[in-house]
C-alpha cells in the first residue's frame, strides 16, 4: 500500500490537515507519477538526473524524445507496470498537456492528465 501528500492546484504539498492530506493506493500511484513529470531535471537536490529535461525538448521536431522521457519516467514509478499510450500538446502560450495511460498495480489502462505552464 503506498500512501502519497497530496496536491493542491498549484502542485504544492497540500498542509495542515493531518492524515487528510494524504491518499494511498491508486490515487497515491497516479500523484506520484504527476509529481515526477511535473519535475525538472537538476530541481532534485538529491538526485539532479531525476526530472524531465523540458527546456531542451521544448525545440522544434524533440516530440519524440519528450515522449521518451516521460514514458521512461513512468516505468521507472513504482506500481507502473505497462505504458499503453503517450499523447502530449503543446500551444503558443507553453501550455502543455500530457495524457498518459498505463497499466497498474491497482488495474489496467489507468488514465492521467497532466497540465502545465512551462513559462513564457
């Protein structure tokens, strides 16, 4: 059973509500890969190869190596054990949306929706 903080709309920590603001199982799964992605590479004091390199695959033909990226971050998530699908947009305004469908310790074909601002 894994037990994970959660998020607010921010992406923070969610504080102040004792074990209210945790989750586990499926939900806990689907937090901690979120928060993986949602990582940039170097941000990790710890572990400065963790994350995602999203300044350099933000150029020009690199869909394909973000892709990459994120599916290697996903096998690498505890719990993760297939990725069917990857699918990611990007608009003008460096929005980016990431649709990730995986196979699961908690059950198969799990969907999760990630968006995010990659600044401007």
């Amino acid at each position: 059973m894994s037990k994970f903080r959660l998020l607010d709309a921010n992406h923070d920590w969610s504080l102040g509500a004792g074990k209210q603001s945790y989750t586990q199982n499926l939900q806990a799964l689907m937090l901690d890969l979120k928060t993986r992605i949602l990582s940039w590479v170097g941000d990790c004091f710890f572990d400065l190869d963790a994350g995602i390199d999203w300044k350099n695959h933000l150029e020009y033909n690199t869909q394909n190596q973000l892709e990459s990226s994120i599916k290697n971050i996903a096998f690498r998530t505890i719990g993760v054990t297939k990725v069917n699908e990857i699918s990611i947009s990007l608009d003008n305004t460096r929005l980016a949306a990431v649709r990730l469908s995986c196979d699961t310790i908690y059950g198969s074909n799990i969907q999760n929706f990630i968006n995010l601002s990659l600044g401007g």
